[in-house]
C-alpha cells in the first residue's frame, strides 16, 4: 500500500469506527431503556413497540454506515483476487488511533 493508502484508509477507519461506536452507544441506551419499560408495562405496549424500532433502525444505519464504509475502502484499495491478503489484514484491524502498518 503507498503511504497515501494508508492515510485515507486509517482516516476511514477512526471516522468510522466514531460513528459506529456512536449509534451502538444509543442503541445501548434504548435497550437499557426498553428492558425497564418491559419490567412496566405490558410487552406489546405502543412505548415497547416505539423503543423496539428506535433499535432496529439505529441497527441498521450501523449497516448502513459499515457498507458505505467497505465500498470507500473498494475505492482505496481496490477489489480482486490480489487484494484478498490486504483484506483479511484489514477485517481484523482493531486498534483506533495506531495508523495501519
């Protein structure tokens, strides 16, 4: 990878990794929030059922935000055969802030 590779891919992957970090924080917090609202009230409640797709969709703007995050990766990198190294290295990259060797 040139150094420039590398700088747009550790930049991709802090924002991403912020972003993500932040909805399954707010996905934590309407969890925590469904499950005392589920210790209260009838299961199929209307606040249950509000709370319980608050969830998915912030579930699915993670998706959403990872896909986006894979095909900027695509245009880094490239895709083929000759990239499957780089990107098995980079599946288990989980260390923010340290830079990709």
């Amino acid at each position: 990878m040139t150094t420039e590779q590398r700088t747009k891919l550790n930049a991709l992957y802090l924002r991403t990794y912020a972003d993500s970090r932040q909805i399954r924080k707010e996905i934590g917090q309407m969890k925590s929030l469904l499950f005392k609202e589920a210790a209260t009230k009838k299961f199929k409640s209307k606040d249950i059922n509000e709370l319980t797709s608050r969830i998915i969709d912030a579930d699915q703007r993670r998706l959403n935000l990872m896909f986006r995050a894979l095909e900027e990766m695509q245009t880094i990198v490239g895709t083929g055969e000759d990239k499957k190294e780089l990107y098995e290295y980079l599946r288990q990259y989980d260390y923010p802030g340290t830079g990709l060797r």
